[in-house]
C-alpha cells in the first residue's frame, strides 16, 4: 500500500499554466511564452496553455458574490470555471501579456477581476492569499526602449499592476523577462532567449 502511494508521487508531473496576454499569436509575448512552455516541458512539466483572447470572458460584475463563494458566481457561464481549476492544479503560472499604457491589456486586468475571490479572502485586517505556495514567471514587452521604458514607469507600471494580484494570492515572483524597444526586434533577443533557458535548466 505504502509502495504504491509513493509511486503515484513520484510519476506526478509539476504543473505550468501558461497564460498569453496578447492579442498576437506570433508576437513577441507568444514567443517568449513559447521558449518557456518549451523548455518546462524539456524540464519534465505538464503545461496547460490558455490564450486569454480566444476565450469567452464576460467583464466582472462588481456583485462581490465571489467574497462569499471563493469563486466567481458567473463562472459557470463562460470559460472562468476551466481558468480557474487550471489556476487551482498549478504549481507555477507564467503569464505573458504586452505593455498597454504602461499597464496590463484590458483582458488580463478583467482576468484578475474575475479570479478576486479566488485569489483572496476579506478579513477584518489583510486579506487572506487564497493561492500560496504557487510561483509565477512573468513576460512583457513595450514599444519604449530601455532605459526610457524605466525612467519613463512603462515597465514599472506593469509590474506593478501583475504584483498586486499575484502577491495578494499568495503567489510568488520567480522571474521577470522584459523586451524593449519591441517594434524594432523581429524575434525574442537571444540574451533574453538564453535567460528564459536558463532558468528552466535549473528547475
Ligand atoms: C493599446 C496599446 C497600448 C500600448 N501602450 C504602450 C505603452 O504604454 N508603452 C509602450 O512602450 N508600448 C506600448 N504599446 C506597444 C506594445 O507594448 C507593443 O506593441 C507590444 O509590446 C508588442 O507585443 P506583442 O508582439 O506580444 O503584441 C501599446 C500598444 C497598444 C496596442
């Protein structure tokens, strides 16, 4: 009995939700996503991938019902409820999603809308993360180039914004990858490339 329990464990692969933000299949975030799911796989993860804009989404509600339910009351009704038990089975999410006005596209944002009560609970101090012990590995790129992208709070807005949600689910930053000045690069920059690589060889 105790011999079998312990071999279902050791063949249960860690888990990667890869989410892509863009709205651009062959962009910049989908290639880097790309190099990412590659190299977690190689690495020997399972990797579930949700492209946020081929999904039906419906806006929050604002009701505050998922305060209550630990879930969003309209999850049922489009594609949250496979987001949210994909984001509930992972062990790490990777998200990658283009700078908009120094912050995140509307989809991603209306996406942490929707996961509130998953991500958190009200108390009468802090809110409770929901989440913990999860990582997640973030993407982005911005028009601007570095270090005008920084001066100028384009990168520090996103970031931002993305480390407001994870860090109230209780999800950990295991990495940011950033490519500047993205209307000149034709592909993901091989330093860049090489760092994404990296950091799967020592998982
Ligand atoms: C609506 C919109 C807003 C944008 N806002 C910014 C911005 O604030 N700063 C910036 O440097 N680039 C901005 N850009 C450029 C995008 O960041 C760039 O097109 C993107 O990084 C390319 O990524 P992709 O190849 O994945 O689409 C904006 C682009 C769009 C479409």
């Amino acid at each position: 009995m105790k011999t079998e329990s312990f071999n279902s464990n050791a063949t249960k692969k860690p888990r990667l939700l890869a989410i892509l933000g863009s709205p651009n299949k062959d962009g910049l975030n989908a290639k880097m996503l790309s190099i990412c799911t590659k190299a977690a796989e190689h690495a020997g993860w399972q990797v579930d991938t949700v492209d946020l804009y081929s999904k039906n989404i419906a806006f929050c509600k604002g009701c505050d019902a998922c305060m209550k339910l630990h879930t969003c009351a309209f999850a049922e009704k489009d594609d949250m409820a496979e987001i949210i038990e994909l984001l509930r089975a992972c062990d790490m999410v990777a998200l990658a999603a283009p700078i908009y006005w120094a912050n995140v596209p509307g989809v991603v944002k209306n996406l942490f809308d929707r996961l509130r009560g998953v991500a958190m609970e009200e108390t009468v101090t802090f809110p409770k993360a929901l989440l913990s012990g999860k990582k997640y590995l973030f993407f982005t790129s911005c028009n601007t180039a570095s270090p005008f992208a920084e001066i100028f709070g384009q990168t520090g807005g996103i970031k931002r914004a993305v480390h407001e949600f994870f860090k109230t689910a209780g999800i950990k930053c295991n990495g940011t990858f950033i490519c500047t000045n993205a209307k000149k690069q034709k592909d993901v920059p091989e330093k860049l490339k090489q760092k994404i690589s990296h950091y799967w060889e020592k998982q």
